[in-house]
C-alpha cells in the first residue's frame, strides 16, 4: 500500500507540475511579465530574463587640434613691406565640422597702416577629421615701428573658430 501511496503521489506532482510551468509574456499594453508558483520556479531560483531595455543617450559633439599648443604660425618676407605665412593644423572630430579664422594684432606692436589677409583651407571637414592650412598675409607693413633684428616677435595670434556643418535641432534630446 504504501508503494501505490508514492507512486499515486509522484504521478500527481508531475500533472501538477507540467500544468503550472513558468510563463512569461507581454500583455496589451505593452507590459512584460512573468508568472509562476513558487513549487515550480527552478530550483535554484535562477534569474530569468524579463525584459530588454534599450539605453539611448545623446552624444555631444567633439573636436580635437592635435597638438595645438606647439603650432606656431611663422612670417617670412615675400616683398619689402608684404610676410606670407601657413601653418597645418591636424583636427580630429566626431561630426562634420565648418571652420573659419580670424587675425588679431598685439596691442603693443605697432605695424603702422597695414593690411591683412587670412584664411583656412578646405573650410569644410568631414569626420572624422582631416589637415587644414591657416595662412595669413600681412602687406603694407610699417618696418620703422619694429625693432631691427628681432627674431620670432610675436606680434598677434591666428584664432580658429569651428562649429558643427549641421542644421541644429533646438527641442532634440533623448526621450
């Protein structure tokens, strides 16, 4: 008797069993679920999976002078009173990137009624980068202000300006 009693007894674990397996699901409101007793999780109470979640986030703009703080833009004599000089600058970016330069002269130097002249070439790059040439032209320059024999004067600075070669989005972001 006792035998039939176990037998009765494992034959009605296993029914039960194969009707109340884990079930998982997505309801009609998009929701995941899962849903089991606890007699019938695995036995070691494994993690199961639920859900994917997909993880978004905005990604900024990012733009690199490699090697900025050693470029030097150097001028030499190309006429009497004219100084031509470029300068190649190595960019690194992860968008598409327009760039535009701009000359200023040291207050304290004195180049009398001079004209100038400066430029970047290609003023377009694409990422992720590229070489770009600065150059500048200095003509009508008043050497009578300037001391005879100076080496490396610095008398201004070369400014590269860069923005994003995009059409902005103004209420973006990741919802």
């Amino acid at each position: 008797m006792k035998k039939c009693v176990f037998v009765l007894a494992i034959a009605l674990f296993s029914a039960v069993g194969a009707q109340g397996a884990v079930a998982f699901g997505t309801d009609s409101s998009g929701n995941s679920e899962v849903k089991a007793e606890s007699w019938n999780w695995p036995a070691t109470y494994d993690f199961q999976d639920i859900a994917v979640i997909p993880v978004k986030m905005d990604v900024g703009f990012w733009i690199k002078v490699n090697g900025a703080k050693d470029l030097v833009l150097k001028l030499k004599q190309v006429e009497i009173h004219k100084y031509s000089g470029t300068v190649n600058v190595t960019i690194a970016c992860n968008v598409n990137i327009q760039l535009s330069v701009s000359w200023s002269k040291k207050s304290d130097v004195n180049l009398g009624s001079y004209g100038s002249s400066v430029s970047v070439s290609p003023s377009t790059l694409d990422a992720p980068g590229g070489t770009v040439a600065i150059s500048l032209t200095l003509s009508n320059v008043d050497l009578s202000n300037l001391a005879g024999g100076a080496n490396c004067l610095e008398i201004g600075a070369v400014t590269l300006k860069v923005r994003p070669n995009m059409t902005p989005q103004l209420a973006g972001g990741c919802r």
